[in-house]
C-alpha cells in the first residue's frame, strides 16, 4: 500500500521545435512544421503530515504531475541540393577531367 504521507510533485517541460525545410527542385519552396519534443524533467519528493494538512483535497494526494511549455524553441533549416548544385558538380568534375587530360 502506499502510504499518501510521501508526496512527489513531478515536472514535465516540452519545448516547440521548429523545421524549415526547402523541397524546391529548382526554385525556393519552403515548408515549415513545428513539434514538441520532450526538453526536461524535475521531481520534488517531501514527507507529509496527513493529520495537519490544511486543504482536504491534499489528503489523499501523492503524486502531481503537472506537464508545461519551457519556452524553448530549436529551428532548424534543412536545404537540399538543388538540380542547380548538381549541374554545376557534374560540369566541375567534367572541367577537372579535361583539365588534366591536356597535360
């Protein structure tokens, strides 16, 4: 049995994490989709007296789980190779060959 005189409080923060991601093949096409991911955790553990509690409704408490925002916001930018950088790899390497073949 557990006794209601140890009482835990416990803390779940969750913070927005925010993706900016660019999907455009040639041009810019950005797309933003926002998360919340777990950020931090805290537990408070106290010893009660259950014959001097001063609210009723704390009698046959023990545990509390309250679950908040911290206010953390992570963004991330992800862009892609565009079919531009492709085009200009291939064209370098093609550059690169024709370079050395002259010597």
């Amino acid at each position: 049995m557990i006794s209601s005189s140890i009482y835990k409080k416990i803390y779940l923060y969750l913070k927005k994490v925010r993706y900016i991601s660019d999907y455009g093949l040639i041009l810019t096409n950005n797309k933003e989709e926002e998360f919340h991911q777990f950020d931090s955790l805290r537990f408070y553990t106290d010893l009660r007296d259950i014959d001097n509690m001063v609210y009723s409704n704390e009698r046959g408490t023990f545990l509390t789980l309250s679950i908040g925002n911290s206010g953390e916001v992570s963004v991330y930018n992800r862009k892609y190779f565009k079919l531009q950088d492709y085009l200009a790899n291939i064209s370098g390497i093609f550059k690169c060959f024709t370079l050395f073949l002259k010597f």
